[in-house]
C-alpha cells in the first residue's frame, strides 16, 4: 500500500464533494437537525399529566387530599366533572390522561380511622405513560395516608412517631433525574452510525453507474489503497459532525462531559471508521445507489434505535432478541459514549466495549477491502 495513490483517491473524493455543496450541507445540517429535534422532543420525564377530578365528598378532607396532586409538578389539573359519562368523555378527547374519583364517604372514613377508597382512572393506550402516572398517584396517595397515620398516633400518644426507617435516597451520575443528559449521548451515536452509513453506501455504487468505475481498476490502485482513500474525506466529515454535536450537547442541552475528550474522539472514529466501511461494504455489493441507500438505512437506523438500548432497555427484551442485540455496534458505542459522558470513566472499565468496537470496525474495513477486491477479480 502507498500513501500517494491512497492520498489521490482521497483527494479526488474531496473534489467531489466539495463540487456537491448540497450533499456536504445535509452531512454536517442533518445530524445537527436530527440532535436538535430529537434532543428536545425525547424525553422520558413525564410532568403535568393532564388530570380531571370528581370530588363527591367535597369536604376539606378531600381537598386536602387533592391538594397533594394538584401542588406536585406531576400532574395539571384541567378540570372537574360531575358523573362518568364526563369522565370518559374527557379521557376519549384526550383533554385529560388520567381522572381521579373521590367518593362520597371519603371525610367520614378517614375521620374514623378506617380506609378509604380513592378511584383512579388512567387512559391505558399509552402504556408507559399510564404506568410512570400510576407511580406519581401512587406516591401522592402514600404520602396523604403517612400523614393520616402520624396524626393519628400523635393524638393518641401525644407525641409523634418516629419512623423505624429512613430511607436517604442519593443519585450518582445524574443528580437531577434528566433525561435529556442520558438521551443525548444516545442521540449522538445513532446519528453518526446512520450518516456514516448512509455518507459511504453511494460512493463505489456511484462510480458504477457513472462507467468512472473502469477507468479506476485500470490505475495501479489497489483495493485496499481505493477503499481506504475513499474513506478518509468521509471520516473527516464525521470527525467533524462529531464535534459539532459535542459542542451542542454542551452548549444547547448543558450534558455534563465528565470523562476524557480525547477518548470520546478516539471511539467515535473507531465507531465512524467501522459504519463507513458498512456502507461502502453495501455500495460495493449493490452497485445501485438506491439500493445502496435503502440497504444502508435498514441495517443501520432500526438496528441503533431500537436494540442498542438507546430506546427500550436491552435486559427487558426476549433472550433471543438480547442475544442479536451483540451484533449491533452501536449498542457498544452508547455504553462509552454515557460511560464517558456521565460517569467520567475510562478504558479500565471500558475495555471490553472498545475492544468489540474495534472489532466491528476492523471487521467491515477488511470485508470490504475483500469484497472489492473480489470485483476487480
């Protein structure tokens, strides 16, 4: 292999691109389009879950009660109704996603000491969100009766109950619960698994339709010296679409990067290195571009989005599924990327993530160097 005639190629595709100012835009404006919608419109934190309430008792026992939900953050009330024709009505048009039924004896059962039986109806045709709003009227509902419970030993005793025990709750890599810190390394490695596959799947198919092809096989270029320079120019454009979503995360979503730069770089061009090569892998095969392009999405997007754990958490998914999810390189990629990001860790935990990594990389470069290498033949 020579550095000159690979550096030529390269060149020759930094022509290229450089003449094609429209596609050089979408690689480097997408991804940040794609952080940006994606970065704010993914969330997994659920506050003001719509609420509508029917207060049969109408006591202050029972505002008291409601008072809990309505000065949480978690829930938004949007109004009260008088029967549970209302109270469907308001779920069907999805003016509220939970309702809350308080009966007629709730004061009077509490003031005797006895349990009280409190409805809550939740739209279950979003399942997660039913279920995290569960959690929220659970936890409401715990602390009203708590404070029932201390009242009542206090009138009785007079003097309050100590609890048994504390529980003294401490969150370590992610203090405040957000979401976004852990979407957004996410985010990150999907969009550069999907442009770097979708940058490369056009390039050796693009030559073919084009008859550039057979001028190329006739220069001293060996396989390996064309797929290496075709990769460069390509790896420059993801090193830099890399930066420019680091510097966002920082920036526009204020994602903590606590661990070292240079080792972030250092696995997103071993992760870059590897996806480019898939795609060129695919055009090498297809020789059509929109094949290639079709291909390319499905082996990459689907896979990051949905069984890299960016999305569904990979221990609740089927042993088999679990068991595929090993060959998706992405799901490596997000194990640094919030390693680096949140925990601040490096290869001493790393290693074996970044191993299997640069296996995957090296894997496509030399499969497709083969493949090639079996088209000159």
């Amino acid at each position: 292999m020579k550095g000159r005639r690979v550096w030529a190629v390269a060149r020759k595709e930094f022509l290229h691109i450089l003449r094609d100012p429209r596609s050089l835009g979408m690689a480097i404006a997408i991804p940040m389009m794609l952080l940006v919608i994606y970065g704010y419109a993914l969330t997994m934190d659920l506050d003001e879950v719509p609420l509508v309430v029917w207060d049969q008792s109408e006591t202050p026992a029972s505002r008291e009660f409601l008072s809990g939900f309505l000065g949480s953050r978690y829930f938004s009330l949007r109004g009260y109704v008088r029967n549970y024709r209302e109270l469907e009505r308001a779920i069907d048009s999805r003016q509220a996603m939970a309702a809350l039924v308080i009966p007629t004896d709730f004061a009077r059962r509490i003031d005797a000491g006895r349990r009280a039986a409190v409805q809550m109806i939740l739209d279950g045709s979003d399942s997660n969100t039913a279920t995290i709003a569960l959690g929220y009227a659970d936890a409401v509902t715990r602390a009203y009766s708590q404070d029932i419970a201390l009242r009542q030993v206090l009138r009785i005793r007079g003097r309050p109950l100590d609890p048994p025990l504390e529980l003294r709750p401490r969150v370590w890599y992610n203090a405040d619960l957000e979401s976004r810190n852990y979407i957004v390394p996410g985010l990150i490695a999907v969009m550069l698994m999907m442009i770097a596959a979708m940058l490369t799947s056009l390039t050796v198919a693009r030559e073919w339709e084009r008859g550039t092809m057979e001028q190329l096989i006739s220069t001293p270029v060996q396989g390996r010296e064309l797929i290496l320079g075709k990769l460069l120019p390509y790896l420059a454009i993801g090193m830099l679409d890399t930066l420019l979503a680091v510097l966002m995360g920082w920036l526009v979503f204020h994602v903590p990067l606590r661990g070292s730069v240079a080792l972030l770089f250092a696995m997103a061009a071993v992760f870059l290195t590897g996806g480019l090569s898939l795609g060129m892998l695919v055009s090498i095969i297809t020789r059509n571009q929109l094949l290639a392009s079709q291909l390319a999405s499905f082996l990459t997007l689907l896979p990051s989005v949905l069984l890299s754990g960016f999305v569904f958490e990979i221990s609740a998914m089927p042993r088999p599924i679990q068991l595929f999810t090993y060959l998706v390189p992405a799901r490596y990629f997000l194990v640094l990327l919030r390693g680096i990001y949140l925990k601040g860790i490096g290869l001493e935990i790393l290693a074996a993530e970044a191993l299997l990594l640069a296996f995957f990389g090296a894997a496509m470069v030399i499969l497709a160097t083969r493949q090639f290498r079996k088209k000159l033949e």
